[in-house]
C-alpha cells in the first residue's frame, strides 16, 4: 500500500520569494516519492505544492470541505486543476481537516495559520509523524514551541527541517520504524 502523505499550511500566495521556492521544491521533492499527496484542495502555498507534484507525474487527491464539485468552486472558491482526484466530504473546513488528517501517514507543514494550527493539533494528537519546513513562517515554525507551551503525551513524532527533500526522507524513515 502506498504511503499517503499530507501537506498542510498556507492557503495563502508565498508572502517571500523564499517562501515560494521552498514550496516547489517541497512539491517537487514530494513528486519523487513514491507516495501519494493529500491536501485540503485549497489555494495558495498548499495549491503552488500540489499543482507541482500533479505536472511532475504525482498522485494528488485533495480532501474538500464541500459537498461536490460545485459548492467547492462557488461556496468555497477553491481550485480543481492540482487535483488528480477530489473527495467531497461535505463537513465543512474543520470537518474536512479530521478527514485529511486522519487519512495521512505523514502531515508535513508549510508555513500557516489558524486553519493549519487545527490540522496541526489534529496531527499531534493522532499520534502522526510530523514535519515542518521550517524557515517558512506560521505554524511549520512555531510548532515546537506549541507543543513545549501545552504539553500532552501522545505518540506523535515530529520533525523539524529547513530543506524539503531532508524532511520528507526524515519523516518516512520515522514512519518505517514505527510501521507495522
């Protein structure tokens, strides 16, 4: 069974150029895998991400908060063209998040805010190996602080990492470790 991976964060255009470029690389990085990427079928950073792996050969399915394809393109005004596949769960932006969350392997984040902090927290508690490319911003680069400040014990794993392809290699050799 192939390993799904989720890429989760910004649903906002790269705010550096910097940012930017970690985004591709992370899409491209993610394309070389042999895994198939799970993202919240959104814009912005995660759209930059998953566009590249869909043009670079990739599996990418995207987990909508809508109902179908209709209420994903009006009510939510959220792209179709990244996606290989859409699943419509109909349960609404933090709905949507358990499914996408609980469905990944691995949670990789990139840059965010209060939406990827939810998907976060969603993640931690789950037990899922985590990554954060980190010199992105948000909550890939606050998250170990977050953990520090409000501590709970669960089986999460969590790396941190500033270079994609290093993180992604990271956090599958965590999840073979640990893999049944």
């Amino acid at each position: 069974m192939k390993i799904k991976l989720g890429v989760m964060g910004s649903a906002e255009e790269a705010s550096t150029p910097a940012q930017g470029e970690k985004a591709k690389a992370l899409g491209h990085a993610v394309a070389s895998c042999d895994v198939i990427l799970l993202t919240g079928a959104t814009t912005g950073l995660i759209y930059a991400i998953g566009k590249a792996v869909h043009d670079d050969g990739g599996l990418h399915i995207g987990i909508s908060p809508a109902s179908d394809e209709s209420e994903h393109v009006e009510r939510y005004q959220l792209p179709v063209d990244a996606c290989d596949a859409i699943i419509y769960t109909g349960f609404g932006l933090k709905g949507r998040n358990v499914v996408l969350v609980r469905s990944c392997d691995v949670v990789l984040f990139i840059a965010g805010s209060i939406g990827s902090l939810n998907e976060f927290t969603i993640a931690y508690d789950e037990g899922k190996v985590i990554g954060c490319l980190t010199g992105t911003g948000g909550v890939a680069d606050e998250a170990e602080k977050i953990v520090r400040t409000f501590p709970k014990q669960t089986n999460a794993r969590m790396i941190l990492d500033d270079e994609p392809e290093r993180l992604i290699r990271a956090c599958l050799y965590e999840l073979s470790r640990n893999r049944p």
